[in-house]
C-alpha cells in the first residue's frame, strides 16, 4: 500500500520542477540547509521511533532523537537560512498557533488512526463500511474554507475554542463506551477545520513562506507524535477495551489544545510591513 505513494511523489517533484516557477524574495538566501536536513530528519524520526515502541525509559531512540534536535536548534539560531527558522517563534500569535497546530496533530490523526482499528475491532465493522464511516472527515477540509471569513470578524480565539470544545465532548463519549459511533467522525471534521487558523497572522509577508513551512512541520510532527503515543496506549490494553482509555487521550489532547487556544489573539491582527 505504501508503494503507492513513490510514484505519486516523484511525478509531483518532476512536475514542480517544471511548472512551479521561482519566487525568492530579494535578498536572501534560498540555499537548502543540508546541516540542518541531516540533524532534525533523523532526530525527530527517532524520537517518534522510540515513542512508537514504548521505550520511554529503555530505548536509546529517544535521548538521541532528542540530542540531535537540540543541535539543530543550535544550529538554526546561528544560520541566516535555517532549514526551519526558529526565531519565528518570537512571535506570540505565531507560537500559540503552532502549539495549537501539534496539538491539533496529536488529537486529529491519533484519532485518525484509532477510527478504522475501533470501528473493525470494537465494533466488528467491514474494512469497506470503516472506510465509509471516516469519509465525513474530508468534509473537514472543505468546510475550513468558511472558517477565514468568520475570525475576521470574531476574531482566531473563538473560533478556535468552539471547535476544540464540541470536538472534546464529541470525543469523550467514546471514553465512557458511549455506542453512538456516528459522533466521532463529525467531532473529527468540527476539529480539523477549527484550529487551522490564525497561524500567520501578525507576520510580515516576506516570513510568511518560512511560517507555513514550519506550521506544516509541527503539524506533521504532532500527528506522528500522537499516532505512537495512542499506539503504545492500545499496546498496553486487552483488545476492544482498551479504545476507551486510548480516545480519553485524545479527549485529553483537545483540552489541552482549548487551554493553550486560551492565549490566542482575541482580534485579527494587522500584519507586520516590512521595513
């Protein structure tokens, strides 16, 4: 199944460097940071090995996961053109919306990869009825669409708030062996399109490149993140019973998220003019 994706990705790459033109903004320096590349890939995939094996206190993947990690943020506070640019992080909104970001990871493809295992295995669904059952999750992506209208009006916090919330109690059923199965999938859509905003704003536009990039990262690193630890939680449990304690870490995720979501701008704020 995986294989799948080789071809896809090498007809992306041949197509981007055909048709995607270049924009580099004057003046700086669009070089790839191979130092970097060599120390945060491998840094973070061994992170997220030893979280999947449960090797908290015994496997040897974690402490040099994260050894490499340090050193990268060494080397990316002293680099004019960091692979990831950390000094965007200064940036209050900027921080507070990436922390939402891997939270939201966390929450929202551990979640992910608990739906299709509790829907066949608690639930005794087919592999194609699971698979109908996730399809409203793609729904998500294109109701955020109406999401960038309404914080320009309310503003990021409530938005975001509102989603995290209804996708909790939307979540927590599950946790009490709730049988409503239809719930999550919509509490996964509420979630996916609600704190998918907010992450730019207060940046200038020559940073906003950087800014998406590293948005996207920590997104990623939240949903890799999140899938080990759920994985080593159902490990750890009997079978069908323990998915209720696996989606009470999810519901915990998405309060946690609501809370940091507590530090988001209350109003959009004006972008930054380069000077």
């Amino acid at each position: 199944m995986f294989y799948v994706n080789l071809p896809l990705c090498l007809l992306a790459l041949a197509l981007a460097r055909r048709y995607v033109p270049e924009d580099v903004p004057p003046g700086t320096d669009h070089r790839l940071d191979t130092t970097g590349l060599l120390l945060l890939s491998p840094g973070l995939a061994a992170l997220v090995y030893g979280l999947s094996r449960d090797g908290l206190t015994r496997d040897t993947a974690i402490p040099a996961g994260a050894l490499l990690v340090v050193l990268f943020a060494a080397h990316a506070l002293r680099s004019p053109a960091p692979l990831v640019d950390l000094r965007l992080f200064q940036d209050r909104a900027f921080a507070v919306s990436s922390t939402l970001m891997f939270l939201n990871g966390l929450a929202l493809y551990g979640g992910m990869f608990l739906l299709p295992l509790y829907y066949q295995q608690a639930r005794g669904e087919s592999v194609v009825a699971a698979g109908l059952l996730l399809a409203p999750q793609g729904l998500g992506s294109l109701l955020s669409r109406a999401t960038g209208p309404l914080t320009d009006r309310v503003g990021p916090r409530p938005v975001v708030l509102t989603g995290l919330l209804l996708s909790a109690l939307g979540t927590l059923p599950f946790a009490l062996h709730h049988p409503a199965a239809a719930l999550l999938p919509l509490a996964f859509v509420v979630r996916g399109l609600a704190v998918n905003v907010g992450a730019h704003q207060g940046l200038s536009p020559d940073r906003i490149p950087h800014g998406s990039t590293t948005v996207r990262i920590v997104q990623q690193l939240g949903g890799s993140v999140g899938t080990a630890v759920l994985a080593a939680v159902l490990a750890r449990g009997r079978g069908a019973a323990a998915f209720p304690h696996a989606f009470l870490w999810s519901t915990a995720f998405t309060v946690l998220a609501a809370l940091v979501a507590l530090a988001l701008p209350a109003q959009v704020a004006a972008p930054e003019r380069p000077s």
